[in-house]
C-alpha cells in the first residue's frame, strides 16, 4: 500500500515535564520549512493538555493545532501514542513530522515512519528546502560525521536537534484554528506501571546556563553531594555522565550525551568525566567548559576551556566554599 502523505508540516508537541520549550523550538524550524514550501504548519497535542497550551502553540506559529484527546495518551505510552498519531497523519496527509531528539521523540519517530512507510532522518540540525526538494544535515557517531539526507519517499519524518533553533516568539491574538480529535485507545502490549515526578526545586538540565556534572571520577553516589552542594551555590543543573547513570548513582534524567540529553550551557563543569566522544556530544557547544580531573591528558581536559587537574573531592568543596564566602552565605 502506498501512503498519500504529502504536504503540510506537522510539529509533535510532546510535553516535558509540563514544558513545550522543545515544540517552541520546533515551531521556528517548521515554521521556516513551511513557509518556504508554502505550506501549512501543524501542531499535535496529546493527552489532557491545559486549554492554554494549544493557544500557546498558535500564538507562536501554527496554522493549527490539533488536541489528540484521552487520558491514556499523557501516560509515555509510546505504543498507543504512536497509534493515535499515525491516524491522524494518515487522515490529514501531513509531508513533514517533526518531533523533538528526546529519547521520546526519537521512538515515536522511528514508529510512524515504520507505520506510515515514510522515511527518517535523526538528530537534524540544519533544513534546507529550495526547488531540487529538501535537504537536512544531520549528525552522526556523536558529532563526528555530518551526513546530506534527501528524501526518496513522498513523506518524511524528522528529530530536530535541541538548543539549534531559537524558541518561536510569541504573538498574542495570532490568529489560528483548533481542533480537538477524538481517539478511541485499543489494548497495546505496554503497562503503564508508575512514574516519579521530578524532586522539588530541581533545575531541568535543559534549559540550564550553568551545569555541574560529575562522571565515575566521584566514585560513589555520595561523591555527588559535592557535585550538588557546587550546583546549589552556583544556580545550576546537575549533569552526569553515562557511567555514573548506569552505575546507578543517579537517575538517568541527568545523563548528558548521545544517549542522554544535548545541551547549550553558559558554563559546563565536567567533574570526573573522561569525556568520551558519545559524552561530548552532549555538550561541547558549551560557551565554557572547566574540567576537574586527576588525568591531566584525557579529553575533557583537553577540550576544556579550564583544565583543574586534582582529585575532585578535595577541589569541589574548596570551590563551594569559595563561592559561598564571596556571597557572605553560610558554608554548608
Ligand atoms: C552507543 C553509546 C552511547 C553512549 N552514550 C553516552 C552518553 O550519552 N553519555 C555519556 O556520558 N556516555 C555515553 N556513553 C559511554 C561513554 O563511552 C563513556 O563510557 C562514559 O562517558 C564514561 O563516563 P565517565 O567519563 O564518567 O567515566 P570514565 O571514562 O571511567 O572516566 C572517569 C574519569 O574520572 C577521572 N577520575 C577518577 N578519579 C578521580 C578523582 N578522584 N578526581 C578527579 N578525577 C577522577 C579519571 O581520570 C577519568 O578521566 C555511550 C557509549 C556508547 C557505546
């Protein structure tokens, strides 16, 4: 069966906790690719989204947005949400999906286009549509390749890189339709079992300027009560490498890299980090990196724009300390 996707840009709106930041960033892009096609863009909204959110989306670009309305679908059920999502497209003949890199966005991508026969490009970072068709970039093996994608199939789906397009501004009153589509859940072979919120008062590693990480280098779970005491005095976001994340010692919300999450900080502190390249691909577009590393020749320490070589639980508190002196705060 062949598909009739074929025209029309549609932006995924999956929310991260309660934020559309991501979908504000994809808003801009397809925006852009819309406008030069001249066709329409779309959003989706899954779930039970608050009556704003969907405004939210028109005032910052969308021609209109869709509300894919059931319960079942603000659960990460990526099985029926793929479902619902496939249906629409199916019936509105969308040419464009554009979902976020995120670990969601990235399995909802590969589901519809397995369902919807339409071909795939991960991690893009630069569109360009002119008269011979659209081309995007994207990036392979961590940052070391760049691969030219063309499309052969008359639709296509697509996972935008975080961080490269700025988020689309707001136009309040900007005029746009939306439409609430009704979805009816059939049985899928995923349970829901639970799910736990983020720990008050923590910043999200997203949209963070300034980011204390910490790697194997600390040891222990313990060894990142210095990596959050830094964090707490200095505003910032706890990141963490992949080895301590599957060592368990911290949730793996906080993994920076390939698999993990790709941020933009003002400030990046690699504490006991080796900073392989699957890492480095997380955030080697930090403005400044400061390494902390007993091995004053591996990668990080090189690609730091501060090399401290010394044993981070002996540095981290002296900094902390330092920092909290000059804010005439209290030393924890
Ligand atoms: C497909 C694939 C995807 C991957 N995705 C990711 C990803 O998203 N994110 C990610 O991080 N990794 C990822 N990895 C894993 C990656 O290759 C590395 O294994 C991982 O990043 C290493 O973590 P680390 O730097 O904390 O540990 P290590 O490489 O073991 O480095 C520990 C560092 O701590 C230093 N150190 C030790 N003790 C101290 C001390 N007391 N004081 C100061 N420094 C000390 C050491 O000198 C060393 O540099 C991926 C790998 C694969 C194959």
């Amino acid at each position: 069966m062949t598909n009739k996707l074929d025209s029309g840009v549609l932006v995924v709106a999956l929310g991260s906790r309660g934020s559309l930041a991501a979908a504000h960033e994809l808003l801009t892009a397809g925006r852009s690719l819309a406008d030069t096609l001249k066709e329409r863009l779309s959003a989706v909204l899954l779930g039970r989204p608050p009556a704003e959110a969907a405004r939210d989306l028109v005032e910052r670009g969308a021609d209109k947005v869709f509300v894919l309305e059931h319960e079942a679908l603000s659960r990460p059920d990526e099985e029926l949400q793929a479902a619902a999502l496939v249906q629409l497209c199916q019936k509105e003949r969308f040419g464009k999906i554009l979902f976020p890199s995120s670990v969601a966005g990235r399995s909802l991508a590969a589901r519809l286009s397995v369902k919807l026969k339409a071909a795939i490009a991960t991690d893009v970072f630069a569109l360009d549509a002119g008269e011979a068709g659209l081309k995007v970039r994207r990036a392979g093996y961590g940052g070391n390749i760049i691969g030219e994608v063309e499309f052969a199939s008359p639709s296509c789906v697509m996972t935008l890189q975080g961080m490269v397009w700025p988020p689309a501004p707001k136009t309040p009153g900007r005029a746009g339709q939306v439409e609430a589509v009704a979805f009816a859940p059939s049985a899928t072979r995923t349970e829901f079992v639970s799910s736990q919120a983020q720990e008050a008062g923590e910043i999200d590693l997203g949209g963070a300027d300034l980011v204390v990480s910490g790697g194997r280098g600390l040891g222990s779970p313990e060894g990142f009560k210095p990596v959050r005491a830094l964090a707490k005095a200095l505003g910032a976001a706890v990141g963490a490498s992949r080895a301590a994340v599957d060592a368990g010692w911290i949730p793996y919300r906080h993994q920076v890299g390939l698999t993990g999450r790709t941020i933009r900080p003002k400030l990046y502190m690699a504490c006991g980090i080796s900073g392989q390249i699957q890492h480095l691909a997380g955030m080697s577009s930090a403005k400044t990196i400061v390494a902390i590393n007993s091995d004053p020749e591996c990668p990080m320490m090189k690609a730091a724009t501060l090399a401290v070589a010394g044993d981070v639980h002996e540095i981290l508190p002296l900094v902390t300390g330092e920092i909290m002196k000059r804010r005439g705060a209290a030393v924890a």
